[in-house]
C-alpha cells in the first residue's frame, strides 16, 4: 500500500495521463510538460485526463512474468486450463494448488487496482472545484466512482479484508499505511459509489470504451449477487436486488447478444452490442493488445507473431461437459484445435488440444503481429444469467423472464430450450451455462467463490468448493477461497494481516 499510494507516485500517473476526445486520444499520452502541482486540477481538461489515468490500469501486467498475464489468474484456480509453460511459477503455483504471496499475479492485481483507486480517488475530490460544463463534470465523477467501485469489487472478492482508502494520500496522511477494513464495509462502499454514479449523466452506451449507466447498473447487479452469496450470505433480499437491478438493464434494451460468436473478437465490435464494458487497446500505439500471443499454442508456427507460448490450455475433460451440439465447442467459436501455418497458409497445423479462440484477432494473427482488439471485462450474456439466477433464487422458482434470458444465451449455441425445472434443477442449469458461456473470461473463479460449488468436470455434477480435486491433482481448501495478499505489500504495511494459510 505504501508503494502504490505515495504521493509522489500518484502525480506521475496524473502527468504521463491522456487528454480526452477521441478514442485515440482516450488511450494515448498528452504533453507532459504542461503539468505542475501548481496547475493541476484547473480546467476541464484535467478532469478528463485523471479520470482517463485511471482507465490506465486495466491494462495489467506482472514483472517478470514469462508467457503469462494477471487476467489468467483465476481461471488457472478453476480446474478447466492447463499450459505449457512450466517456467511461469505464477502459474503453475496457482494451478497446482500451492500458491504464496510471492505470486506476482497478486502483486499485479493488488498495485494497478490500488493505482486505479488513487487516481479516483484525486478526481472525487477534486473535480467538484473545477469550472468546468456540469454535464461533463457529473459524467466525470460518475465514471471514477464507478471505477473506484470495480477496482474495490475485485479486491475484496480476491483478497477479503483489504485497505479501504477514499481520500488522496500523501507523506502526512494517516492512510499512508492504512489497517484493512472488513469485508462487509468494503462492498458497503462499493454499493455507495455505484448508487452515486447512477445519480450521474452517464450515457447508456459510449463506444469510445467509457463507462457507462449500463456498466453502472450491471456491477451494482453483481456486486447485489455477490453479497446474496458467500461470504456475506445476505441471501434473497439481495437476490432481489440483483435481479432488479440487472432487470433495469435487460428492460432498457441497449445491449443484445451478438449474432455470431465471431463477433467476440472483431476489432471494430469492440463496445458495441454485447460489449457493456471492456479493456482498451489500439493496434498502432504503446497500448496495444499483449494477450493474443498467449492464447497460441506452443511453438508451432501459425501466428505472424515471434512468440507463442501455449500460456493457457482448454482441458479436454472440460469441453467433454458441453452437450456435443453445442455451437460453442464448434471448430473456431469459442476454441480452435488447429490453424494455417505461418510459412504455409494452405497447410493445417494440428494443435494436439483444444485452446481458447474467443479472443483470437485474426488480422494481427495473419499480417500484423499488433493487436488493439479489447479485452472484455463486461458481457450483456452475463447480464443475462446473472438475472436468470438473481430471479430464482428471489422468488423461489424460475420465472418466465428468467427462462427466457437463459434460453436466449442457450439458443444462440444452438441448444434446446429449458422448461418445467425446479429451483434447484434451474440454479444449476444456470450455473453450468455460466461456466460454459464465460469460461476464460476471468468469471468462473469468483462464480466458484460466492457459490461455493465446483463444476466437477467428469460427473457434471457440482461439488462442494472445499475438498474438490482438480482432475489433474490439487485439492481445494478453505486457504483457496481467497488469493494471498502480496509479500511486498505485507512487508511494507505491518498493520495487515495475511490471509489464512498463506505465510
């Protein structure tokens, strides 16, 4: 925490920030040699520029990562991914079940979300003196409380009692080395921020990658569902919540499931239609897209990249769990099991396996080796069955509305139609649609966390989260409900105390 809120740190974030407008200015670089603490926070101008530096750290890398990425984090903790690099101890210590506090993919989630935190946290306090148009001055308060939210959201989900800092710190500041609030106070403040964002003039869609209102009220849906769940178990007065918020998005019909699976990766369906909210890339900048290598098996030529790693591979048990007609598991929708040589385009190269395709931009693959294609952080499916859920459990039996947005996701992979199930035969239809509509989307995890249920990936039936074994060895414990809370952090602030189990 120290590292992450000096300061003087957080003012270089503000300097090396974008200037808003287009979306290439959005995710470029201004002039930083028109920035002084003398004249900061002045104009219009600022506003947007630290409200853009939050955005910034979406962006997530680890040091000294190798073929890896922070986002893979969760999915290597659900039982469905293997890899190939067997030198990325972040990964193999998380997918073996032995993880510690070394893990710079902690270390990565904890800094950016905390950077993101610090940079609204200055434009929460800050804006409202600025003389700027009122319009733009609610939106830009509206997307850093939403943004403080987010980063918050994943912090407690990952790590539990965390640090709950809500001013800007400096030398003198008490929060310099802040004590960890309890879990129930940090969603208390998530729902806050986001109550205040919905007071906001958002838009309901921005398709230069902003946040928007239905951003807004599909976390606040969320975070509802979350809280119903574990570890708060607030149970079915916020199952109601959540489904009447995720309803308000669903009735505003500004989002629909794509067409085509194959809209998921085209560059210029990015924010669009199905895409709520997403990581900002661009193809012709130092913020280019770093994942698409990882997704590519390992070393075997097919890419126009230099480097593929085989980072993360899709089990074959856990495409065996998709009903065999489901349109997802087809050849290049959701994964891919072979692909055209590089030296060859006429030549097939099998893979040997199943790896993730969801994801894969074509044209970086075939002639560019750059790749602005987004990252998806919000999908209007998931909307879908989160509502789906959030209803059941609120009224004790599936609705017709709920029905229809599971079905609707199910249609789409080319599946029959649910009717006539129970409570419980509904919940777990939606759970397994979740795990198989969202898998390699950084959702499964904390699926897994809040339900504590399990996919079990050779019965097809849910297991308990505590004591479920992965098929290829590792067994689960109370330990692996959360992610341990990073050394440097703990060394640097000895007012926290480490999550149970780890050293």
């Amino acid at each position: 925490m120290y590292i992450t809120m000096k300061a003087k740190h957080i003012l270089l974030i503000i300097m090396t920030a974008a200037l808003c407008g287009s979306c290439s200015d959005f995710l470029e670089e201004s002039n930083k040699s028109n920035f002084t603490p003398e004249n900061y926070f002045k104009t219009a101008e600022h506003a947007q520029s630290i409200v853009n530096a939050i955005y910034a750290d979406l962006r997530m890398s680890a040091s000294g990562d190798y073929g890896g990425n922070p986002y893979f984090m969760t999915d290597f903790l659900t039982g469905i991914a293997g890899t190939k690099v067997g030198q990325n101890l972040h990964i193999n210590k998380i997918r073996t079940v032995s993880n510690d506090s070394d893990n710079d993919y902690s270390r990565a989630w904890w800094n950016a979300s905390y950077r993101a935190i610090a940079n609204a946290n200055f434009a929460i306090e800050k804006i409202p003196g600025i003389d700027m148009d009122n319009t733009l001055k609610s939106r830009c308060l509206g997307e850093a409380r939403f943004m403080r939210a987010y980063c918050y959201f994943n912090l407690v989900r990952l790590f539990g009692r965390v640090p709950l800092v809500l001013t800007p710190v400096d030398a003198s500041s008490p929060e310099l080395y802040p004590e960890q609030a309890e879990v129930e106070q940090v969603y208390s403040q998530i729902v806050a921020d986001l109550l205040e964002a919905e007071k906001s003039e958002l838009q309901w869609n921005d398709e230069s990658g902003r946040a928007t209102m239905g951003a807004v009220k599909s976390l606040l849906g969320s975070v509802y569902l979350t809280m119903a769940g574990y570890p708060l178990e607030k149970g079915r007065e916020y199952h109601a919540l959540a489904a009447a918020k995720l309803k308000e998005v669903i009735d505003r019909n500004a989002y629909r499931l794509f067409d085509s699976y194959n809209d998921l990766h085209r560059p210029e369906m990015d924010n669009r239609l199905e895409h709520i909210f997403m990581v900002q890339y661009q193809s012709s900048s130092s913020v280019e897209n770093g994942l698409q290598y990882l997704y590519l098996p390992y070393n075997l030529d097919v890419s126009y990249y230099s480097t593929e790693t085989g980072s993360i591979v899709v089990l074959d048990e856990f495409i065996d769990t998709y009903n065999e007609d489901d349109r997802r598991i087809a050849e290049k929708e959701f994964y891919f099991t072979n692909y055209t040589s590089n030296s060859n385009r006429d030549e097939t190269v099998n893979f040997g396996g199943y790896y993730v395709y969801k994801f894969f931009d074509e044209e970086a693959h075939l002639r560019t080796a750059r790749s602005g294609l987004n990252y998806p952080l919000m999908r209007y499916a998931d909307v879908l069955l989160q509502y789906a859920e959030a209803q059941n459990e609120a009224d004790v039996a599936p609705s017709a509305a709920a029905y229809s947005c599971l079905n609707s996701v199910r249609s789409r992979a080319e599946l029959p139609e649910l009717t006539g199930l129970t409570q419980d035969e509904f919940r777990k239809a939606v759970w397994r649609e979740r795990w198989h509509e969202l898998a390699f989307e950084n959702k499964v995890w904390f699926d897994m966390a809040r339900t504590r249920r399990v996919l079990n990936l050779t019965t097809g039936e849910f297991n308990n989260y505590v004591g479920h074994s992965f098929t290829y060895g590792g067994t689960l414990g109370e330990r692996e409900l959360l992610f341990p809370i990073p050394t440097s952090e703990m060394k640097n602030n000895r007012k926290l105390t480490q999550n149970s189990g780890y050293n």
